[in-house]
C-alpha cells in the first residue's frame, strides 16, 4: 500500500542541524510533488514548511524556514529529504512528508538548550 516514512528526528541544541528523511513506497514517487509540513503551535493543526516538485527542480519554503532548511529528493530510491541548519526552538515539532494523498507518521524534532 502507499506509505511514506519519516525518520531522522531527534533532540538537538539550538543552532545545530537535523537531516529528516521520508522513505516513501506503494506508488510512483517520481512522479509527485511533495512536501513537509510540521504540526501548529499549540499541537493545532499543520503549518506548510516546504515543497518539491516531482523532478527535484523547484522548491519552495516558508518564511520562517528559509534560508535555513532545504528540501531535496532521490528518485532512484524513493527518498524524501528535508535538511535542516541553525534549528531554533520554535523548529520544535512533529514533521510529516506528504504527497500523493498521503501524509506518514511524523518524526518528534525537539530544539532545546
């Protein structure tokens, strides 16, 4: 079935980097845009954090993640990347990839001194 998996969270200090990865299977993932998202403040709803085209060729990122995080993509092994530098404290999150209808379990990122 389709399903995508995140790992790569963890605890890091603020000004440290993270790589999450997204393993995705079940359907042709060159063939979808995708994109990271992370749950609100407060645990309410999600927020938009950035997205890839199918081809790895354009992306987009949020104000507040750019410049800092930069999504990439294998499409030979099905692998969706979001690297992320000078983590602050307000990157504390659960971050899901997405694509194709499809959203996976989240990854805890947790930024604390």
């Amino acid at each position: 079935q389709v399903q995508l998996v995140e790992s790569g969270g963890g605890l890091v200090q603020p000004g440290q980097s993270l790589r999450l990865s997204c393993a995705a299977s079940g359907f042709r993932f060159s063939l979808y845009p995708m994109r990271w998202v992370r749950q609100g403040p407060g645990g309410n709803g999600l927020e938009y954090v950035a997205d890839i085209s199918s081809d790895g060729s354009t992306s987009n990122y949020a104000g507040y993640v750019k410049g800092r995080f930069t999504i990439s993509r294998d499409n030979t092994n099905s692998i969706l990347y979001l690297q992320m530098n000078s983590l602050q404290i307000e990157d504390t999150s659960v971050y899901y990839c997405a694509g194709n209808n499809v959203r996976g379990q989240g990854t805890q990122v947790t930024v604390s001194s």
